[in-house]
C-alpha cells in the first residue's frame, strides 16, 4: 500500500431537521457574530432560511446575511461578502446552500481573516499560502460538489473569465448539517448534475497511475456502484428519502478524499471541465459529462486494464474471454449510456453553448493550461496538443 495521509475533521450531523441545530454548533465552534451566506432564491422560498436563522437567534448568535451567491460562484460577490465580514466584525461563517455557496463561504471566511492580502492574486493565483480563515459551518442542500467537506474552494474571476480552485487545510468546514429532505426541491436537473459530479470525484482519482491500495480502489467502486444504483432510484422517485440519504453522503465521501488514499489524482476531466463553465458558465456536472467519454477513449490506451478493472468491478460487465482493451470501451460506453439516461450531456453540441469554432476550441486549451504553464493529469499527462485533441474530440 502506498503512504499517505488522511485528514478530513468536519463533523457531520446528518438526518432530517438537523438544520435546527445550526445555532448550537456554532456556539459550539466558538462562532458569535456569524455572516450567512446563501443562493439565489430556493433557501428563502423554501423557508429554510428562516428556520436556520431561528435557530440562530435562539442560541443568541449576532449574524449579517450575504445573499445572491450564483452557480459559478463570482469573485466579485466574494469581495463584497469579504468588506461585509469585515465591517460586522464576523467570527464566523455559515453557508446555507450547494457547493457555490459554501465556496463563497470560504472564500468570505478566507478574506475576513486576512485583510493585508488579495484573495484572488495572493491565494487563488497561488502567490502567496492562505495563512489562516475564520471557521465555516455548512447546511449543505444538494449532493453535488463535496465542498461541505473538501479542502478545496472554486471561484470565478468575473472580469477574467478564470475559474481557479484553492486547496488548503483550512477550507474543511468545521461541521456539515445534512438533511436529506432539503434536497426535495431540487431541480431533476441539478440533481443529475450532482450525481455526475459525484461520480467524477471518485473517477478523477480512481482513474491515476498508482493502483496498489486495494482498500482504496473498492472503497470507490463501491460508492460508484452505490451512486449509480441510487441515482437511478431519485430519477424513478424523486422523493426517495433513502436514495437522497445514499447521495449525500456519497457526495461528501466522494470529495474528502476517502476514494482516493495513497493514488495521484488525475482531476483532468475537472480541469477541462472548469474551462467551459468559465468560458459558458455551463453547469458543473454538465461540463463533466460533456468531456468524459472524450477524455476516457483519448486515455484509455495508457492503461485498458485499469478501465477493464473499471467496467468489470463498477458496472459489472462480463469479462470473459475478452481483452481488457474491448472490456475497457464497453466500461466507457457504460458511462455514457448512463449518463444518457440522466439526460446529461455527452458532448459539446449537448451543452448551451452548442459546437464551437477551432479558435475557440485553442482558447478553451490555452486557458487550461493556464497559457501554456502547466501540463493536466496524471493518469496521463496531458499538454496543450492534447488538451486541444480533446476538445476537438468531445466537438460535436
Ligand atoms: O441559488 P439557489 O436559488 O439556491 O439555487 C441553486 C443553484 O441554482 C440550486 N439549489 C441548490 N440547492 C437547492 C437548489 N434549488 C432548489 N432546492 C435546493 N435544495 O442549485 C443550483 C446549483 O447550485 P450550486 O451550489 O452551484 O451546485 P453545486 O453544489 O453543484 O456546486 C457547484 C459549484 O461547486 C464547485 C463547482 O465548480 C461549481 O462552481 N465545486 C466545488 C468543489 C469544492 N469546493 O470542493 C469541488 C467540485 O469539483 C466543484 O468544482
Ligand atoms: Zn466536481
């Protein structure tokens, strides 16, 4: 087994009406002067804002609420979150939403204990370590990003179109409060959203050049297999209290990094991801579906016998008397059916933003790469050609 560490203290409450104890874990975490943040819309019409801020004024608790936080989450609103924290005298913050919302949280909660630096030119360009943040709380309201209890935080730079993550030790929540039935009034498709990103969290590392840590490996097939079984359960009964239980914690085991102990994650997909929701601002899950199937036949070849471990173990395709290379493309061709079925897209065409150009195309692999700095993945290593070779491959 390959060394490594493991690191993930947030504390989960998980279960229906968890929300109510919002308050006292905050007390508990020495939180007094608490900035919410939250969406758009679903959290106030729902009436779940109203019954975490109860819960909040019943521990007595002093907050400032920050709201409007989009999918892609702006830098711009981080700013303006980070100016409120510091003018309210915060200690603490509370993200009431889906992975957008938590990373603004983070990002708040960055700013507001580090006035002397820039959060996007210091930290998220990577100048300069986050040296400390004030503590995060979640109530987490889809099963999606993992970021309730990830390290990592995602931000777009609405002037330059940069949509950068920043991982650190102190972007783990403190705890993550998840009740199930807060996602009953999710869209069907930001729930297919999810479980695609779900799925991508495991598959990004699973899919990496180190394949010795047996636990690891079936710690990940197992969710995948569990994500996918109840993922098709919601599409057929979305209000299946015991599916939306399996996904969210799924969703939040998927990106602590349990599913990946001991590997070199690749993340490739998320790279090339993160550069349509930059440049579209198309959704997270659906910029995933919308490369793997082009990323997975242009890689499969550095290792078939790891995809064939894939589609035997995960989707339990027969691998009798085949070679691990026609087993591995049947794999493939099991996650794009799948996703298919989540009606998901598959390809840039399926997108909003439609087929583009080439130029477009060398624009979307130049930025990957952050203007040719950097290579992506570790599965396998890809540069600019190949980056440009995938997105010419997922162009239709
Ligand atoms: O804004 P509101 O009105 O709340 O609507 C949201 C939003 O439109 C809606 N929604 C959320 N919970 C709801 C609900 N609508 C009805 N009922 C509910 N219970 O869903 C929409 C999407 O919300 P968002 O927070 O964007 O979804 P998600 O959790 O998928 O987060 C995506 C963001 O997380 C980043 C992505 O890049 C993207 O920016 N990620 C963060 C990661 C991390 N920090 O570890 C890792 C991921 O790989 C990912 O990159
Ligand atoms: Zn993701």
């Amino acid at each position: 087994m390959q060394a490594f560490e493991f690191y993930s203290p947030t504390k989960i409450l998980f279960g229906a009406s968890t929300e109510a104890q919002a308050g006292q874990q905050i007390t508990a975490y020495g939180g007094s002067r608490v900035v919410v943040v939250y969406g758009g819309a679903s959290a106030v019409k729902s009436g779940l804002l109203e019954r975490v801020l109860r819960s909040l004024d019943e521990a007595g608790l002093a907050y400032e609420c920050v709201g409007g936080v989009q999918p892609n989450p702006k830098l711009s609103l981080a700013y303006e979150g980070v100016k409120r924290a510091l003018s309210f005298g915060a200690d603490f913050v509370l993200a009431i939403g889906g992975g957008s919302v938590i990373d603004t949280a983070k990002a708040i909660a960055d700013g507001a204990a580090t006035p002397e630096f820039d959060l996007w030119d210091d930290f998220w360009l990577k100048k300069h370590p986050l040296p400390g943040s004030l503590p995060v709380g979640v109530v987490l309201t889809i099963p999606a990003a993992g970021s309730e209890s990830s390290d990592s935080a995602v931000l777009t730079n609405d002037e330059t179109l940069e949509k950068r993550g920043l991982s650190s030790p102190f972007h783990r929540p403190r705890f993550a409060i998840m009740n199930p039935e807060l996602t009953f009034t999710l869209p069907r498709y930001q729930v297919t959203c999810g479980i695609v990103d779900i799925m991508m969290h495991t598959m990004d590392r699973y899919f990496n050049p180190v394949t010795t840590n047996e636990l690891t490996d079936e710690i990940a097939e197992g969710l995948l297999r569990n994500t996918i079984r109840n993922g098709r359960r919601v599409m057929e009964h979305p209000g299946d209290y015991q599916a939306m239980s399996e996904l969210m914690w799924a969703g939040s085991l998927s990106h602590n990094g349990l599913t990946g102990l001991g590997n070199k994650p690749d993340f490739a997909p998320h790279q090339l991801g993160h550069e349509l929701s930059a440049m579209f601002d198309v959704a997270h899950g659906a910029s995933l579906s919308a490369i793997w199937d082009s990323w997975a036949k242009y890689c499969v070849h550095t290792n078939p016998a790891r995809f064939a471990q894939f589609a035997e173990n995960v989707w339990g395709l027969d691998p009798s008397g085949k070679e691990p290379v026609t087993l591995a493309m049947e794999g493939i061709e099991a996650v794009r059916q799948f996703f298919r079925s989540l009606q998901m897209p598959i390809c840039l065409s399926q997108l909003d933003c439609g087929v583009q150009s080439e130029s477009t195309l060398e624009d979307l692999a130049y930025r990957c790469t952050f203007r040719n700095t950097r290579t992506i993945g570790s599965f396998q290593v890809l540069n600019y050609d190949d980056i440009l070779a995938i997105y010419r491959l997922a162009n239709f």
